[in-house]
C-alpha cells in the first residue's frame, strides 16, 4: 500500500504536492514508521478542502460534516474509518495535549458542554510554541483550520487527543 500512496503522488501531482521536501527523515510514530513527506503530504492534502461548506452526514468531497472530513483525508491515504466522532475516538490511542503531533486527532463534546459524549473531530494541522492549530468541518465556517486556544467554543468542549492505533495501519506498506 505505501508503493501505492508514493506512486498515486506522481500519478495524480494534482490532488497532493509532488515536490518532495528536503527533510526526508522518518518520523516516528507510535511504532509506525512515517515519512516527514507522506505527513506533510496528508496534511496538504487536507488544506485542499479548506472553504468547502459542512454538510450533515456528507464525507465530500464538496462538502463534509467533521467526522466525515477526517473519514476523506485519513480514507485517501488507505485508513477506514467509521462516519462518526465517537467511533474515530474509539480507534485512537489516547495521547496529551502537550504531545500531540500533526495528523493527531483532537474530540470535543458537541453542542452541550456540560455532556462529555463525543460530538465533534478535528485533524492536528501544525504545532508552534505550544500553539495548536487544527484542521476540521465546522458547521459555521466549513472545512477551516483555526488555532485550538484561540476558540473558547472549543476549548471548553475539549475531551481529550488521540493518535491512530498503529493496528488502524496495519495493511500500510503490505
């Protein structure tokens, strides 16, 4: 599948950057070997919905909901992942906020703060100085990226960060 994902770069230079950085050290993720440039070519590929409208239940490529935003993104790179914030959570290894890293996924409780059920998801866009920007299908903006501490509405509906389990990727590079 990694042959795949390197070879769809060139194939298709149109969906993701075909221009491969200088820096082509592995990052290590939980035991999952991933390049620096299949990371940051995750991630720009993610940027390319940026301004498309949320849509209820819609995974795109026109318009998505938050879960189904991250169902495209990861789906493109070979990962399933179910329709739903609380079924992603349940496939993540938890990780703290201070750790995560870009490609992380961040869950929030939905509309009521008070409840802690999982009712939105968002993809780790970057990390600068403790300064967390993410990645995700808003139902008032759409697809946007938007630093974490810069929100109130989603800093009070933080519930925690997690990383994809390394079994998720298991068929990856088979």
């Amino acid at each position: 599948m990694k042959w795949f994902v390197l070879l769809s770069f060139f194939i298709f230079p149109w969906i993701a950057p075909a221009q491969k950085s200088s820096d082509s050290t592995d990052v290590v993720v939980d035991s999952l070997s991933v390049t620096a440039f299949e990371l940051d070519s995750m991630i720009s590929y993610a940027e390319n919905f940026i301004g498309c409208r949320y849509g209820y239940g819609s995974c795109g490529p026109k318009t998505f909901d938050c879960s189904g935003f991250v169902q495209h993104v990861y789906g493109k790179y070979g990962v399933q992942l179910p329709h739903t914030s609380g079924g992603i959570a349940e496939m993540c290894d938890e990780v703290k906020l201070k750790k995560v890293k870009p490609g992380d996924l961040l869950f929030f409780a939905g509309r009521k703060v008070s409840k802690k059920h999982i009712g939105h998801v968002s993809i780790v866009h970057s990390v600068e100085d403790d300064k967390i920007t993410m990645i995700h299908a808003t139902v008032q903006g759409g697809v946007m990226k938007e630093v974490l501490s810069d929100s109130e509405y989603f800093t009070k509906r933080f519930i925690r960060a997690g990383r994809l389990d390394k079994h998720v990727f298991s068929d990856k590079g088979k």
